[in-house]
C-alpha cells in the first residue's frame, strides 16, 4: 500500500508546525511562565536565528566551498567572483546545495553547525531584551520588548544587504542528500521538539528552577535569599533565546527560504503567547497540547476550505484567527490557569531525601580503619 | 531644494495627528485600567473600514464617515470593556491577564477585519490595497499639492484635545474620571461609579481611534486589513514617550514620534543612503531610549522638572 504524496505533505506540514509552535512556545514558557519575563520581543530570536542561518551560513559556504561552488557556477557560463550573495541568491544556494548533496557528512555538519550558531545568536538577542528589565515594570517592560524587537525586525525587513530585505533570500539545504528530505525533515523538528522539552523540564525541575520561580513569584523575596534577580532573569531569557534561535534555524531549513516579513510579531510572538496562556503558564506539558489545540483549529479550518470557500462571501482562513482569540479570551475569563494549571514544586521522594540525609550525616564514630591509624 | 519642504511639512503634521488621536485614545484607557492596550490599531481598522464602505459604497465623501465611524468605534470600545475587561477585572485578573487579553481582542479583530474586507470585497467595494486619498478635495499652489486631509485632520485632532479638556475639567463624568485616575479605591469611597468611568474611558478610547482610522485610508494611498495592527508599536511608542500619565501624553508624544518618523528620517536620508526605509526604527529608538532613560515621558520630564524648581 502507498500513501499518496498529498497526505505525506499534509502530515509533514502538521508535524512541522506543531513542532515549531511547541519549541517556540515552550522557550516563551521558560521566560515568561517561569521566570515571569514578559517577553513581547520573541520574535527577535527566532528571526536572527533564521537570518543566522540564511545570510551568514550561506555566505561563510559560499566561501569555504569556493572550489566546488566556482566549478559549478562556471559550467553554467557564469563568473563566480561577479556574484553577489544576494541579487544572485538562487544560482548560488543551488550550486551549493548540489555540493552538499554529494556529502551527508558535510550537510549535517552545516545543519548542526548552523543550529549552534543559531541558537547562541538568539541567545545573544534575548539577552540584549532584558537590559531594560530593571528598571521597567511588566507592562513597561512588554512595550519595551515588542519596540527592541520591532527595530531588528524592521532592520532586516528593508535592509537587502543581510537577508534580502523585502524579497528575501534562499537558504541552503542541509539534507540535499536526501532524496526524501520533505518526508524526513519534520522527523527532525519533532525530535529537536521532544529534545527541548527534555531540556526545559530539566532546568525547571532542579533547583535552577525553583529560584526562577522565585524570582516570578516574588523578586524582592528572592534577592533577600540571596539570589541575584536580575542574573537570573538574564539566564532564564538567554537560554529561552536560544531555543528560539535554535527554531529560527530549523524552520529556515524547513521552509528553505527566508523572508523578515514571515517572522512577524503576529506569527512569532502573539500566537505563542497565546499557546502559552491557553495550555497553561509554568506546565510544560499544558504547554505543547496548548500547540496542538492551535494546530488542531487551524487544520481543522484548512480542512474546510474547500468546501466552505465557494459558499461563503469571505476566505475561512480568517475564522482561525477569531476563533483562536475568542478561545483565549473565555479562557482567561473562565480558566486562567490553562488547560494544564501549574503543578506544585517537584521534589525527591521521601525515602530518598531520608537516604541522601543519612549518607550525608557526619559520622559521630570513628572507622576501624581510622582507629587503627591512630 | 531644502531638505524639509512644505510639501512633507504637510505630510507630517497630518500623520502625526493620526497618530496622536490613535495615542490619546490608548492613554485613556492606560489611565483607568493601567493596561497597555494592543487592540488600540483594532479600533482604528474599525475607523479605516467604515471610511472606506461609505466612500465606496455610497459615494460619500470619507469625511461624511466621521459620525458613523465615531459611533462604531465607541460600540466596540464598550463591548471590549463589558465583554473582555470587565469580567475578567471582577474576577481580579492582573495586568498581565489583562494584557494578553486585549492581545487576544487584537488576534480576534485581525480575523474580524480581514473577513470585513472580504465581504466588502464580494458587495463589490474595493476594499483591499485601496487608498481614498483619490476622493480627497486637492487644490494645487504652485509646486504644493495641498489636500484636504492636511487641514481637517489636525483641526481636528485639535478640536478633540479641546473637547477632553473641557470634558475633564468642567464636567462631572471628567472630575469622576480624573479621580478614579489619581486613586480609584478613594474615588469609590467618594461616590464615584468607578466602573462607570472604566467604561467610559473604553468608549472613548475606541472612539478615538475609530476617528483617526477613519482619516487613514484618506491620508494614504493603499489601506489593508492589517493597517492598524501596523501602526500598533508606533502608537505604543507616542503614547510612552508623551508620557503614559496624562491624557495629553499622547497628544504631545503622537506628534514628536509622528514628526520623528516623517522628518528625522527624511534627514537622515541625506546623510545615510537609503535610510528612508528605516521610519520604524527610528520611532522604535526613541521609545527604547525614552523607557529606559525617562519612562515617565515627556510629561513626566516637564512635571519633575517644575516640581524641582
């Protein structure tokens, strides 16, 4: 039995998107859920990690891989020194994507590569964000995340020099080798899914996690106990930036093709919002049903289109964002904690913390083999 | 030729009178409920849409829209109140809650809108990528193209900021309103209806930025469904810098961020090659600079000035 190609799409697409929404979702959850950052500013992240990965991993391989590039490029009667990465994007990004489909070694090296460099950009950014946070209350502070982010995204959107400004650029393709990469890939984003929600319910169930809840629930408490505030919300901040550089760069290799416009505060910052708020603040797991309830309308309404279109004076597509908002709304009203409400500090077992106590108690009696050295 | 000449001084002065509309009407509603509000665009796509349908429609002139567009707005003011705001500060929501929720309001009208135009657009009324500035009364002086909207709009902007002055000093509902501003819990023991001004601030808020939506489609030459959500971090931004505690802060801040965007950026466009794309960060490095060195505004600078002095 074969499926058909169009239900392989389909699948893929779902997979995708949820895995994306989930991961971004989540590195908003780690911020704002558990540390109480309110971070308007995410989508600052997740583009630099895709402009990372398309204007500065493509150019660094059109340099590195000269030689092969050159040779390519030339067979197609072309100077490769006349090129500019941009105004000749396309031809480049073949030629180098035709290199790396001889080479999986190489491609998954850019791929990881690129994800590191991603993510510690994105880092980068989401720290730049908490910069005002002392000084700003939260609802200050939001505005000031949203402004922050807002510049960089209008930066990139009309500069054509980084990633093409309002055309865009390609991105190269890390999987080329691949000949089912379209089918493979969201396998790849839902592992990178699963590997963040490992990481982000190790952070927050060890003690890092516990100040960072202390840090949300009471900052002046939190100092008074020793713990630096501001540190804290810096760490917390940098690593959800990270992720989401981290998912900047994965949906860049999904897509293949980045535009600024495409990570929009809409898209990127106030649905995960929404996500988050509707899955449920400081639970991880409420979090990612929270993406699949999104994803869930918007396919279900995708479903629909064909047969509600040709009746209906207006596009379906639409009814999703009405939808998705009038769901959060009745949430905040009726159920402010989420689908999942957030669970109670967890800790060891009894006998365990009884155990790691008794092993840890000094003994009150020498050795035998202490006495004998005496 | 000088940089700045009549032609963009025109220019300016009206999109800073949108802007400092679309500002005033969020401080008012950031005064009372001390939320930032992200469907303040909302209500202005409410303005743009009914300028746009009865323009098109009817054939009206875009300012004969005015009334309607005031009336409109003030409904969807109050059902964002009553449906969103009220039960949720009942139920004793935080700020945050409060904000995510009018992000909500702004997901919702986002779908809200775009249908609107659709619907609009199977009625047969053009009603994306579609600018009025076409129907606009236009006289030409010399080399200047003077058109209607550079004189109604700040007229009218002044007009308003007259009317809020009268209302809040020599009426009642605006001595109730200005104390539920300074102390709701005090002005609650006074006899105020406090919830009664919260809900009149959200009728004027949705007021005032219908109004200033509605000169959008006229003052530019392509409108679409997202216009206002577009210009929602450069009303945040009027309304910060102005000073988020007086209702004249975003008066003062929508033409300061509104003149910064037209003219700095025209400026630096002579310095800098290309850098007239960049009107949003410009606004966006003001509002930055002006939360983190001074976020209590412009106001908030003259206040703390005169107090030290």
């Amino acid at each position: 039995m074969t499926v058909p190609p169009e239900v392989i799409q389909a699948l893929a697409d779902i997979a995708a998107f949820f895995s994306m929404y989930a991961i971004v979702a989540l590195a908003l959850n780690l911020a704002y859920g558990y540390t109480g950052v309110p971070n308007f500013g995410l989508h600052m992240s997740i583009l630099g990690g895709a402009a990372i990965t398309g204007g500065l991993i493509g150019r660094i391989l059109f340099g590195a891989l000269w030689n092969d590039v050159s040779v390519r490029l030339m067979e197609l009667g072309m100077d490769p020194a006349e090129l500019d990465f941009v105004s000749n994007n396309a031809v480049i990004i073949d030629a180098i994507n035709a290199v790396i489909a001889t080479s999986p070694l190489l491609g998954i090296g850019i791929l990881l590569m690129a994800l590191l460099v991603a993510g510690l950009f994105g880092a980068l950014l989401g720290y730049l964000l908490t910069l005002p946070a002392a000084r700003l209350r939260e609802e200050y502070l939001a505005m000031a995340t949203l402004a922050i982010a807002e510049v960089f995204f209008n930066v990139l959107r009309f500069q054509r020099d980084i990633i093409g400004g309002t055309i865009g650029i390609q991105v190269v393709d890390p999987l080329a080798w691949l000949p089912q990469r379209f089918a493979v890939y969201p396998l790849v984003l839902l592992g990178a899914a699963a590997a963040v929600f490992l990481l982000i319910r190790r952070v927050v169930n060890a003690p890092l996690g516990r100040v960072l809840k202390s840090v949300r629930d009471d900052d002046v408490a939190a100092s008074t106990m020793g713990h630096d505030v501001a540190r804290m919300r810096e760490l917390s901040m940098a690593v959800s930036g990270f992720i989401g550089g981290v998912a900047g760069a994965l949906w860049a290799f999904y897509t293949l093709g980045i535009n600024a416009i495409n990570f929009n505060r809409v898209l990127w910052t106030f649905i995960p919002w929404l996500i988050v708020i509707l899955g449920g603040t400081a639970n991880n797991l409420g979090v990612v049903i929270g993406a699949l309830v999104y994803i869930v309308i918007r396919r279900t309404i995708i479903l629909f289109k064909d047969t509600l279109n040709p009746v209906l004076p207006f596009d379906v597509a639409w009814v999703e964002y009405l939808l998705i908002g009038s769901l959060l709304i009745a949430m905040l009203i009726f159920r402010p904690q989420g689908i999942l409400p957030e669970r109670p500090v967890k800790t060891l077992d009894r006998d365990e913390v009884e155990r790691l106590r008794e092993e840890s108690r000094p003994s009150l009696h020498l050795d035998k083999d202490e006495v004998a050295a005496r | 030729m000088p940089i700045v000449d009549v032609q963009m001084a025109l220019n300016a002065v009206t999109y800073s009178s949108i802007v400092a509309l679309a500002a005033t009407g969020l401080t008012t509603t950031f005064l009372t409920t001390k939320v930032p509000n992200f469907a303040q665009g909302s209500f202005m796509m409410v303005g743009a849409y009914t300028a746009i349908y009865v323009a098109l429609k009817w054939g009206w002139s875009p300012y004969a829209a005015l009334p309607l567009s005031a009336l409109l707005g003030t409904a969807v003011g109050l059902a964002v109140y009553f449906l969103v705001i009220y039960p949720l500060r009942r139920r004793g929501a935080n700020i945050m809650a409060l904000m995510v929720a009018t992000l909500a309001v702004s997901i919702v009208f986002i779908g809200v809108m775009n249908i609107v135009a659709d619907v609009f657009e199977s009625a047969g009324v053009r009603s994306r990528d579609i600018g009025l500035s076409f129907l606009d009364y236009r006289e030409t002086v010399g080399p200047i193209v003077v058109r209607g909207v550079y004189v109604v709009t700040p007229v009218f902007a002044a007009a308003i900021v007259f009317a809020l002055y009268i209302l809040l000093n020599y009426t009642k509902i605006g001595i109730a309103f200005r104390a539920t501003v300074e102390n709701p819990e005090l002005a609650r023991v006074m006899g105020v209806n406090v919830d009664r001004v919260m809900a009149m601030s959200w009728a004027l808020s949705g007021m005032l930025g219908a109004v200033s939506g509605t000169f959008l489609p006229v003052f530019l030459r392509i409108a679409h469904p997202n216009i206002g959500d577009d210009m929602l971090p450069t009303i945040f931004a009027a309304s910060v810098v102005g000073g988020l505690q007086s209702i004249y802060g975003g008066f003062i801040g929508g033409y300061i961020v509104g003149l910064a965007e037209t003219i700095v950026t025209r400026l630096l466009g002579e310095v800098i090659q290309g850098a007239l794309v960049y009107r949003y960060v410009v606004s966006m490095a003001i509002f930055v600079a002006v939360l983190v060195f001074a976020p209590r505004g412009v106001i908030g600078l003259i206040r703390e000035g005169g107090r030290k002095a």
